[in-house]
C-alpha cells in the first residue's frame, strides 16, 4: 500500500528536527563559551536530539516497506526529541506524531476487505 503522506510528514519532521538539532547545538557553543566550566548541557542534548532526527528520517523511509517499524520509531524520536531539547523540537513533533499515528491507525486495503 502506498504510505506516501506518512513518508512526506515523517520526512518533513526528520529534517526540521535536524535543523532544531543545530540551532540548539548552536545555543549550546554559545553557552559552552560563556559558561565559566566551559561546558554546556545543552549541546549532550541537542546530539542527542540529532540521533532522533537521524531515527526519524530512517523511519519514514521504512516506513513505506515495513510499515509498522516505520511509525514506531518516527514516535520514539517524536518523544525522545521532545525530551532531548523540548522546545525547539515542538514543531517536529508534531508532525512525527502524525506521521506515526497515521501509520498505525490506517489499515492496507487487502486487510480490510478481508474482515
């Protein structure tokens, strides 16, 4: 079955989520610079935020053959962006948590006519 809006959304907030990514590691140089440790919070977290927008784009390219998997991690880096760098990472969560539950909610054609 085609998944082609669950792969446009999930690709959409994949990207924007790695263009959060590194304005938050940006923030994060910044306040690594100015702090008197020289280090930053901020910047752990926003890699850690790049490795969930790295799962999510990995997602909504599986998302179109393996369907389940797919949305499962589009969610899992929806909610672990969310965590990593919270606001910066709304707008991608957003559209990751569409994109995940359009996955698991719509159902193949085949399956439907058959029950």
């Amino acid at each position: 079955m085609k998944r082609n809006g669950e792969f446009i959304v999930g690709l959409l907030g994949g990207i924007i989520g790695l263009f959060s990514t590194f304005f938050a590691l940006f923030i994060g140089a910044v306040d690594a610079a100015i702090n008197e440790a020289g280090t930053s919070v901020i910047s752990g977290l926003g890699w850690a935020a790049f490795l969930f927008s790295t799962l999510a784009i990995v997602g909504s390219a599986l998302v179109k053959s393996k369907t389940k998997a797919g949305t499962i991690m589009m969610i899992v880096a929806a909610l672990g962006g969310l965590v990593s760098i919270a606001l910066f990472y709304v707008i991608p969560a957003i559209l990751l948590l569409t994109a995940g539950i359009m996955g698991l909610v719509r159902k193949d054609k085949a399956a439907a006519k058959a029950s």
